[in-house]
C-alpha cells in the first residue's frame, strides 16, 4: 500500500522549504520570484513523491528548485553562466592548482572576519550564478561536495574549482570593498 502523498510530502519536503526558498531567492536575487520558484518547485515535487526513495529528501527538493528556478530564469531573462573558460590563464590555473585556496586561513574564516552580513549578502548576489550556486549550496545549505554536484549535474572537480574561485572572488571583493 502506498503511503498518502500528503503525508510524505509534508515529511520529506516540509521541512526543508525554509531553505529552498533561501536558495531560490540566491539563484534569482529577488524573494517574490523565489517564492514563485518554490511554489512550483512543490508542485513538481509533490507530483513525483512517489517516485522518491533516496535518503537525502533536501538534496532531492533543492534539485527541483535549482531545475524550476533555471527554467523560470530562462523564460524570464537571459542567464550569463561562468566556465572555466571564462576565467583568464592565471586565474585557471590557480584553481587547477589549488592555489585560490591556499593561504594561511581558510576562506570561510576571512570571509566572516572582513565581512559583515549584509556585505556579504550583496557580494555574494552580485557573483556569477555559476560561482553563486555552488557557494550557496555548500557554505549556506552545507550540503557535502558530491551532493552538490548530484544537484547541480556537474562533476565534482567544477564543484570544487567553482566553489574555490567564488570563496577568492568574494575575499577580494570583500577587501576592495574595505580599502
């Protein structure tokens, strides 16, 4: 007998609405159309309930969003994505290299020692969607490197290089913004 599809929906996407709203609004940059994102996020999801049976509902529901937010993006304007090939030949190969991150403290601990919320907030909204949504997912929503990679279809080597050059980008921001 399969369970009511209320009642799942209300245990496996219930409780995680709070932050697909708040990834919502970090891919689009605007609370009304992420809320309009959610609210069809669920009804995508609460169509095909039945079908989930993995163990991670958030990194299944935050999937549906990050779908449902670049379709809606996509009818509404035109996305400007970031590559690997878009950064320039020093840039490349200090994420290739590893180097973006190597200093003597982490990123997260410059970030939050330079930087005060609402700063960070409007650095963070200004990234490149590319650069934004792994950051999001992963400093934000803490989901683990090959979650986010399952959610965004990327390979986990763009995850991880990605997410570097957007933890660099936002330190320097963040001192431009400072000196």
């Amino acid at each position: 007998m399969n369970p009511d599809p209320t009642a799942r929906f209300n245990t496996l996407v219930a409780p995680h609405l709070a932050d697909a709203l708040a990834f919502a609004r970090w891919i689009t940059r605007d609370r009304a159309d992420a809320e309009d994102v959610v609210q069809e996020a669920c009804v995508r999801a609460f169509r095909s309930i039945d079908r989930f049976s993995g163990s991670n509902a958030k990194a299944w529901l935050l999937t549906i969003v990050r779908n449902t937010a670049f379709t809606w993006l996509s009818d509404k304007r035109r996305l400007s994505l970031v590559s690997l090939d878009d950064l320039s030949d020093q840039e490349r190969l200090e994420v290739e290299q590893g180097e973006a991150c190597e200093r003597d403290i982490s990123p997260e601990a410059t970030i939050i020692a330079l930087g005060d919320a609402a700063l960070l907030e409007k650095l963070v909204s200004e990234l490149p969607i590319g650069f934004r949504e792994v950051l999001v997912l992963r400093d934000i929503q803490g989901l683990e490197y090959r979650e986010i990679s399952g959610v965004t279809g990327l390979p986990l080597g763009t995850v991880m290089s990605r997410l570097a050059r957007a933890r660099q980008k936002l330190i320097t921001q963040i001192r431009q913004e400072r000196s």
